[in-house]
C-alpha cells in the first residue's frame, strides 16, 4: 500500500496543477460585451484528468484557451503549477478539434514544429520525434504527408505534435468530435493510456456524455452562456470502464439531467 501511495506520488509529479479562481471573460462584438464565463473556478490537481461538459457555445473552449494563454481573462486568476499565466507555453498545450498540420510538411516536420520554435537541437529532436511517434503508434508514417492520413492518424500525429514537449498540462478541445465512432472508441481508449502512462494532467472538452465519464476522474458541468458551473461529479468507477457499467449509467443520467436533455 505505501509503495503504491509513493508511486501514485511519483506520478502525479510529471503534471501540474490547474487552478482558475473566478474566472469571468467577455468578447467584443461591434463595441458591445458578450459575456462568455462568469466566475468560474476549477482546480485540478497534478495528475488529474477534468471532463468539461456544457450546452454548445457556452465558453468552455474559451476557457481552455484562457488555461493555455492564449489570451488573458478579463477578470480572475489563473494557475498552472503554481506560476501565474501570462502567455503560451510548452508545458501546457492545446490540441483542437482539428488535426491543423501543415500540408506541405511531413507527420515527422509537424511534430518538430515546436521543438523547432524551441531551439531544441537537431539529434535531441529527433530523438524526442521518434519516441513521441512511437508513442502515438504512427513511426512507420513519420515521413507521410497528412493528406495521406486518415482522420484518426491525423488526430494522432496532433497528439504526438503536443506530447514531444512533454506537457505537463494536456487541453483537449474536443479532439475526437469529427471522427467516425468506430475510430472515436480507438482514440479514446488511446488517449487513456497515454495518460495513465505520461501522468500529465490533462483537461477535455467534449460534448459527449459517456467519452466524459469513461476518461475523466471528474465530470465539470458548465451552465449556457455566460458558463457557471452548474455540477462537479466525481467519476469513481475503476479503469478500464465500461460504458454499460450501472454506475456510470446513473451519472450519465444524473448529467443529462442537469443539461435538461432528460424530462
């Protein structure tokens, strides 16, 4: 039991923590203010994985751009291992809903974008390429160019784009929302264990109930537009879940309750 505590210590350590204190923010359209979140407060702790799910266009890919500095909020405090956010930064990376790789560079030139901007040399990138290819299950395609991957492997090859640079806050802005189901169920399962192996803390943005319930330690549920958190759900079942577990069943319910998708 205490090697386990430790190693679970251990593990936590390779991500780090999130906290967003009363976070509100507004967008400009014609000289007017459009509130999008309205005193929102998450935390996560190292290691952790957060589910956010909420109404479309309620501001929960606005926070998570906010998380990763892409731009400040209008009011509020946000964290990412203890150090204020202030501007973008490797170790803590967005990967959106589409692929967005260059076409005219390789699976291999992609991922090396970042490693590139860093000034990382060219023998440690590559190493650092291979192993994150690896890791994603795509080294035989390290030198084909995205129109030649599947939806899938394109989402894959953004995946290994982040992960070379060992985040240690992992934004996942409804990643799998354009692929098919059969290739979704891959890439979630695929998702899953690269956190349980890296232990970043990552958190996903999704509109699909049971993607939140089978990856996520937690389940935020956000309100509409301007975003309050309505329900934070704790997701207790052991891994590997299964979608037809009876309690993960009852949260799903509980969720779409608090969504008004039940009646």
């Amino acid at each position: 039991m205490v090697a386990a505590t430790l190693q679970r210590h251990t593990d936590q350590a390779r991500g780090a923590s999130l906290h967003a204190e009363a976070v509100s923010h507004a967008f400009d359209i014609r000289g007017a203010p459009l509130p999008v979140l309205d005193q929102v407060s998450v935390t996560v702790a190292p290691g952790g994985f957060v589910a956010l799910l909420g109404p479309s266009g309620c501001g929960k890919s606005t926070l998570l751009r906010l998380v990763a500095g892409l731009e400040p909020p209008d009011q509020g405090v946000i964290t990412v291992g203890g150090q204020l956010v202030e501007g973008p930064d490797p170790s803590r990376l967005l990967v959106f809903q589409d692929p967005t790789l260059y076409p005219w560079r390789t699976v291999r030139g992609n991922v090396a974008l970042g490693l590139e901007a860093q000034g990382v040399g060219r023998a440690d990138r590559a190493a650092r390429i291979d192993r994150a290819l690896g890791l994603v299950g795509l080294s035989a395609f390290a030198d084909a160019y995205p129109h030649q991957l599947s939806g899938g492997m394109a989402q894959r090859a953004a995946l290994a784009r982040a992960l070379v640079n060992e985040p240690r806050l992992l934004l996942l802005d409804e990643p799998l929302g354009k692929l098919d189901a059969l290739t979704r169920l891959a890439m979630q399962a695929e998702i899953l264990r690269l956190w349980q192996e890296k232990r970043f803390t990552a958190v996903l943005v999704t509109h699909d109930v049971e993607e939140a319930l089978i990856l996520a330690e937690r389940v935020i549920v956000l309100s509409d537009r301007p975003a309050a958190i309505r329900a934070e759900l704790p997701v207790e079942a052991p891994y590997p879940r299964h979608r037809d577990d009876p309690d993960l069943v009852r949260l799903r319910r509980t969720i779409l309750e608090i969504l008004g998708q039940v009646t």
